[in-house]
C-alpha cells in the first residue's frame, strides 16, 4: 500500500490542498463544506485516479469581469511536473481547455512539496499568462499556512467601498499609508491588486492599521 503518513508526497499535497482551499475562501470564494472534510486516506484513493485537482462547476468567479465569464465554474489544477515552462504550460492550456472548454477561473498550483524547490515563473510563461485574463498561477504554496503563524496578525482584503470609508474617517491621503508591496505574501495570499488596501488586526484587536498595496520596487 502507498504510503498515506503525512510526510509522504501524497500527504504533503494533501496538505497543499488545504492551504489552496483556505486561500480560495481568503480571497472570497464560496468553498463548498465537503471540499475541506476529506480524510487522507480518501485524497489517495482519488489521487491514485487522477481526481484530486479540485473543480467546482458552481463557484462564482471573484473580481472576473463579466466580458470573461462564461459559465463552467472553477478548476484549481495541481502541477505535477517540477518545473513549470511556456512549452508545458501550453500543453496543460489545450488539455484542460478539451476537458473544462467553459471554464470561468483556472488556477494552476506549482509543485512545491516534497524535494522539490519553489521556482519563480519565467517570463516567457508571465508573458503567455498575461493572454488568458481568467488563468493565474498561485505560486509558493506549502503544505503549511503561513497565515496561520502566530506571529501574523489577522488580515483581510477591503472592499473598494471600505477602502474609501477608512480613507475618509482617517482623513488622510492613501499614499501616506503603510504599504505592502503586491509581491509580498499577504497581497498574494488575497489576490490584491495595486491599489487595494489590508486591513490589520493585532493583540485581538486592540491595534488595528491598514496597508495599501504598491507595485513592486516602488516603496
């Protein structure tokens, strides 16, 4: 029998799972409760199959603009290969564009368990990203949650709407508030783009500060 412990390379995906559906509901997406409650002895057996990649023909996609969506739900799609080129990503785009043709989202989640490294996408296959609006790569995810560390504070993604609330009850300008950079790991987490702010809660709440979201280099 496979081995099914959770530092086996099933089990470490397992774990990558988790993280992916935690991320997902981060970032507003409304995770059906039997995605989370799988043992680990049933993600094998569906993994032995080839159906461990997670789909949800029902999920409405999260800050898609409507000209994109086309009504086949959301695939999140588990790379097994270690490396992740322009030439298998093409080849991953027309197999799953056979098999999911109306897809709304398509998430990619790269190999990052087991022995192998986190590698940093090239821009050969960021330059073939950039033509599918509806495609993006959730890079560095683990079988661990960095967001559930202790010493991160609690966070989440304002809504524009909030985002001018909190700007006018401060009176401040949004470019004298903290910044994160988008390529840090908390926008990544929510999926924020430049311009967004975090919201973020310390000591239970007796602190509480914002943080708006810059493009990379520019703090």
């Amino acid at each position: 029998m496979a081995n099914t412990t959770e530092n086996s390379e099933i089990g470490l995906l397992f774990k990558v799972r988790g993280t992916v559906l935690t991320t997902l509901k981060d970032r507003g997406y409304e995770v059906p409760l039997g995605s989370t409650k799988m043992s680990l002895d049933d993600f094998r057996l569906i993994y032995e199959q080839n159906r461990h990649h997670l789909y949800f023909p029902d999920m409405i996609p999260v800050n898609l603009k409507d000209e994109y969506k086309k009504g086949g739900g959301v695939l999140v799609y588990f790379e097994s290969s270690d490396k992740f080129d322009k030439k298998i990503f093409l080849a991953r785009m027309a197999q799953l564009n056979k098999e999911y043709p109306d897809l709304d989202k398509l998430f990619f989640v790269l190999k990052t368990y087991g022995d192998v490294k986190a590698r940093k996408l090239n821009n050969f296959v960021r330059s073939e990203l950039a033509k599918h609006p509806n495609v993006e790569v959730l890079e560095n995810i683990y079988p661990f949650d960095f967001m559930k560390n202790s010493l991160v504070p609690e966070c989440y993604l304002l809504s524009e709407e909030e985002k001018n609330a909190v700007v006018d009850y401060l009176d401040t300008p949004i470019y004298n508030f903290p910044k994160y950079e988008v390529s840090d790991p908390v926008p990544v987490r929510f999926g924020a783009k430049i311009g967004d702010m975090i919201y973020i809660k310390r000591d239970g709440g007796l602190e509480l500060s914002y943080r708006v979201v810059i493009k990379t280099g520019s703090g």
